[in-house]
C-alpha cells in the first residue's frame, strides 16, 4: 500500500518533465456591471484572485486574502510549486488585521506554464515580481518568501529594494555550496548504513522513479527535514502543492529533488551581498531543517538590520510542523517594523 502511494506521488514528481500547454486568458480582475442607462453601479466580485501580464505576453495568477495596512506578498518555494502549501498563511495573518498575497510563479499552479524553457532563471524571475508588484499596486509591501523564494526575495531586494517595507527570509540559507554540504552531512545521518548503501546505488544508476528511491527518500529523508509528520499526516495544501509540480521547472532549475542540485542555480551564492540588504529582514528557520541552523544564523548576522528566529521543532516547513513559534515570530517582526519599533539582534 504503501509503495503503491509512493509511486503515485512521484509520478508528479520524479517523473520526466512533460510540455504543459501554455494556458493564455485575459479576464481583468473586476467586470463592471451596467444598467440599462450605461452607468457601472458595481463590479463583479472574484473572491481577491487577479490575472497579471508579464512579459507583455503571459498571465500570472495572484488572489488578495484579508484587508489590513500590512501587505505581504508570498513568494513560494520550488521552483516550480505553487501557492497551494502556504494557505496555512490565511489562519494567521488575515485574522490579525494583515493583508496576504498569493502568487503562482510563472509555470506553476493557476499561472500559464510557456514551453520556453529560457524562461527558467532566477533574473527572469526578479522581474516578474517587480512586474507583479506593479500590477498589484503595492507601493508600500512586504515580502515572505519561503525556500527557493527567499532566495528570489535576496535577488529582489538586490536590485528593487524600494518598496519593500521588511521582509522575510524564510528557511533558505544564502548559498548552495553550503546547503549541499549539509544535505550530504544529514544524509548519513539519517540513514541507517544499509539505507545508504541502497540510496547511492539508486542514485549511481539515475533510478529516482523506483519505488524503493522514492520510499527512501520520502519516508526516511523528507519526513525528518523536510515536514516532521508522517507521510499520511502531511497537511493537505502540502500534499496538493506536490501533486502540482511544474518538473521541468524544477529540474532545470534544482534537480531531480532536494537532495541533487544540478540545476542552474548550483553555483549561487549570496553571502557577499547580504551586508547591502538595509531593509529590515527577519531570518526565519528550523532546527530541523535541511538548511543548516548554524548558516542561518550566519545569514542574520551578515545582515545589517536583521532578527534571527530558528523553531525549535521546526524542519524545512517549520509553518506546519511548529506552526505556533513560526507564525507567532513573524507576525510579531511584520507588526515591529509597521510600527517603527522593530529592532534588530545585537551585532558583535
């Protein structure tokens, strides 16, 4: 029963890359509706979601959850997920008087995904956001962005740091040489030396959509640093976001999972560039994360004008799996810096 789940699973995820129909609309945001007399008495109500053009030529989908003087924008992880495994967003933020926006990044979930696979590279991605911040209208805005969009969120803030308020870097240490030493550091770790044994001859012979690759990778590697639940008590927005992958997004970009990053992102790093970042950030993360706690901290400390936050149950999903001090020190960062009291940690 259980292999028979797992090979369901990773047939969305592990499974080679398929051309996904670019799926062009153009329905605005709000249709006014007329009377007879030609006068617009209301608009038509979507529930906050908004098709944004990119490019001059793609759609975007985002969707406004709440009102509030605070506005976030959520930068989702991947590349090449979606928005679905951060709606757990919306039992927090909206309910403390917060303002949240969803995004699906080019090729991902309810955005069109272009067979152009030029288009998958972090600069093309900096500018998509500043194109969706422009279509939303947010002058003034804040940023979460969680794994691969923290790292999209250093690159924005590098190049159009403007109009970002705060933001947060949520579980995504500041370079890849880095996070794959440690993943290679928590792979023997976690394994039994049997599983090792087993995993590096799968992997030798290129067989990640085995079974016995995907039990291994999911139930022995994943459920410790990626979410910190059983399998078949993952959240069910997580569940969905798996199910959705854009594969040759992900490939192309990181790898054929988390634990390989041969993708075009290999060679980032960030470390230099993080003393230039003057606006306020919070540094958020998991002891139990598959980035590194002490390269998180490091990250912190190479800010200026940063907070330092690692959950103490926390792994890469620390929003599920220590959900309290996750959304209880980011709500707390968002509302210090709204209101001019946010302080940073003590430098050296």
């Amino acid at each position: 029963m259980k292999h028979s789940f797992m090979n369901k699973l990773f047939t969305f995820l592990l499974a080679a890359s398929v051309t996904v129909a670019c799926k062009q609309t153009n329905a605005p945001n709000d249709v006014p509706v007329s009377t007879a007399s030609g006068q617009d008495t209301q608009t038509v109500k979507t529930g906050g979601n908004k098709l944004i053009q990119i490019d001059g030529k793609y759609n975007v989908w985002t969707k406004k959850v709440g009102e509030g003087k605070i506005k976030v924008l959520l930068l989702h992880g991947g590349p090449g997920f979606s928005h679905d495994y951060m709606e757990c967003f919306e039992d927090f933020l909206p309910k403390n008087g917060m303002e949240i926006y969803y995004y699906d990044q080019l090729g991902s979930g309810n955005s069109d995904a272009p067979a152009d696979t030029s288009l998958w590279h972090t600069p093309r991605f900096v500018e998509e956001v500043e194109q969706v911040r422009q279509g939303l209208g947010l002058d003034t805005f804040y940023i979460v962005g969680h794994s691969w969009g923290a790292m999209l969120a250093m690159e924005y803030l590098q190049k159009y740091p403007s109009h970002v308020k705060g933001a947060v870097f949520s579980n995504m240490t500041a370079g890849m040489k880095d996070f794959t030493e440690y993943t290679e550091k928590l792979k023997k770790e976690l394994f039994s030396a049997r599983d090792l044994q087993v995993y590096d001859s799968l992997d030798k012979k290129q067989q990640y959509t085995s079974a016995l690759y995907a039990d291994l990778l999911m139930n022995k590697l994943y459920t410790q640093v990626l979410c910190r639940l059983p399998m078949e008590e993952w959240p069910e927005p997580l569940m969905r976001a798996f199910k959705k992958v854009n594969t040759t997004v992900y490939f192309q970009m990181q790898g054929v999972d988390e634990f390989h990053v041969t993708g075009n992102f290999r060679n980032w790093e960030f470390w230099d560039k993080l003393p230039t970042i003057k606006t306020p950030v919070l540094v958020l993360g998991g002891m139990k994360d598959e980035m590194n706690p002490a390269s998180l901290q490091k990250e912190g400390s190479l800010l200026p004008n940063s907070r330092t936050y690692l959950c103490p149950n926390g792994s890469h999903m620390s929003m599920y799996d220590d959900q309290q001090n996750y959304f209880g020190n980011l709500m707390a960062f968002l509302n210090d810096v709204a209101s001019g009291t946010f302080k940073p940690d003590p430098r050296p």
